[in-house]
C-alpha cells in the first residue's frame, strides 16, 4: 500500500474546509500523491456524512474515471448550516486500492435567500439587480449625512453567564462594489477587540460566513465590519449564536442592536471597532 495513490489538498467548491457553501449540490476536487512513475487514477470514491468517517449523506461507490475536480455531491438532501465531513480514495490504473484521506469538511449557509432575514444598511442602491433576491428586506441608512470614506457597523449583545456556545456565525453581504471591504488592510472584522485575519478583496456580491465563536465570552459582546463608504453603498448581516441547549441568538441588520459610525480613512485603524465610542448611532428606515 506504501505506492498506492494518496488523494490529498481536498477542496469544496474550490476552497478548503469552506464555511457557507450556498449551493445544494457542492462539487468536490483532490490532489493526487504517491503512487510511483506514471501512476494515473483509474477509480474514485467519495463518502460524506455528518461527522468524519461516516457516510449518512452520500457513500458514491466505486466510480471509474480520472476525474478529480468538480465532482458534483449526489446524495441525500443537505441541510442548511450544518457541517458535513468526506473523504475520497482511489485506485490507480492497475486496479491498486488506496487508502482514504484524511478528511475534510465543509458547512452549508443558506440555500433560499428569502430565510437570510438581515436588512440592507446604508444609502438604497439603484438599479442593483443582484440585490433582488433579498427585496424582502428592509432598507435602512444612517441615520445623519457623513462625508467620511468609511462606514462601520456595530451590533452589541450579551451572551448569558453559564451559557456554551455550540456555534457563533455572522453571515455578510458586500456592497456590489468591486473593493467594498479591504479599506487597504486585511483585517475589517472586529470580535471583542480581535482581528482576525480576512480577505483583503472580497468578490464582488460575495456572501460570506465568519465562525466569531473563539472570541465571544460571557456577558457583553460586540462585532464590528467596516467597508468603503460609497453613495449608494450598502451592507447586510446575520448574527446567529446558537448554544449548547438548543436555544439560538439571531440579529439581522435593521435590529437596534446594530449601529453605525462614519470615520476617515487616516487614522481610523485604531479606533474603528471602539464599543466604547460615543459616535455609534442608530440606523434609519430607508422606506
């Protein structure tokens, strides 16, 4: 088995252990390793389910063919923000059975775009057709004028004193502008004072889903975002907390508990997620 093909660098929906895939059916892909001279994939099986090893979602079978990217997931429905697990093995062009990989893993967002319940923040776009799905929601903007070149947007909440989080996920949205986020650093999420590295360019209308859970405690929290300020700039968020006895913590953008405050670029990388700052305000109802 030492020369048996290896499947390694497994990806989902071209990205490693991705949180917020949004299509129902992910496509997986892998790299190849060992093997010896010439070996070439003659086989593949893939197997997903709900914890590492296990195969109550999708168990493939043995599927011939070179394939290795974009292998469309073809098993049982799956659930909306939930984690799964796979792993693949091959065999190579002589019929030899490789061992499986270590596994990987990948967790789904929202599939229907109505049950995403944030409500856009800032100026209302126009004629912005990607934003159409989500029409349901309500439009709101600062509540005052700002000539600054950042927006930030704050959401506060307490987390009870004994309470375990099982899981903590803020869902974003960009503004549909080509570099809404980087504001010329990496680093534009905010939890308790933390930064955690982050893109530095997301796409553009780019959904996005941050696991803030290493760095929530008990009692007070805050989460910031800032992004470029643009006239017909807008953000949308969903905070979802869920704990250990089942209960949840959801705050969509347009819930009071979120605010908002104009900065200028220079300077601003000290002070910008400040929950103790006195110029966070309340959002408007855009109508």
């Amino acid at each position: 088995m030492s020369n048996a093909l290896r499947p390694i660098d497994l990806h989902t929906e071209y990205r490693s252990d991705p949180l917020g895939i949004d299509v129902p059916t992910p496509r997986f892909g892998w790299g190849l390793a060992d093997g010896g001279r010439n070996a070439v994939q003659g086989a593949w099986q893939v197997q997903v389910g709900t914890a590492p090893g296990a195969a109550d979602a999708w168990d493939s079978g043995r599927v011939a063919g070179d394939a290795q990217i974009a292998i469309a997931y073809a098993g049982k429905a799956l659930a909306e923000r939930t984690r799964y697990h796979w792993q693949v093995r091959v065999w190579d062009g002589a019929g030899v059975e490789g061992a499986w990989s270590a596994p990987a893993w990948f967790e789904t967002a929202f599939f229907d775009t109505a049950r995403f319940a944030g409500a856009w923040l800032s100026a209302k776009p126009q004629g912005d057709d990607e934003r159409v799905a989500l029409a349901a929601a309500r439009w709101v903007r600062p509540s005052a004028a700002h000539g600054c070149e950042l927006s930030c947007y704050g959401v506060r909440f307490d987390i009870p004193a004994g309470a375990q989080v099982s899981s903590a996920l803020l869902h974003t949205l960009a503004d549909g502008h080509d570099k809404p986020w980087g504001c010329g650093v990496n680093k534009y999420l905010s939890i308790n004072g933390t930064r955690p590295d982050s893109c530095d360019h997301l796409p553009r209308s780019c959904v996005m889903a941050w696991d803030v859970s290493p760095w929530l405690k008990s009692g007070a929290n805050h989460i910031a975002m800032k992004t470029f300020q643009y006239a017909d700039g807008a953000f949308v968020g969903l905070l979802v907390v869920q704990f250990a006895d089942g209960s949840a913590l959801r705050i969509p953008t347009g819930d009071a508990a979120w605010r908002w405050r104009g900065l200028a670029k220079d300077g601003h990388n000290a002070i910008w997620d400040d929950a103790a700052a006195t110029d966070w305000a309340a959002t408007a109802d855009a109508g």
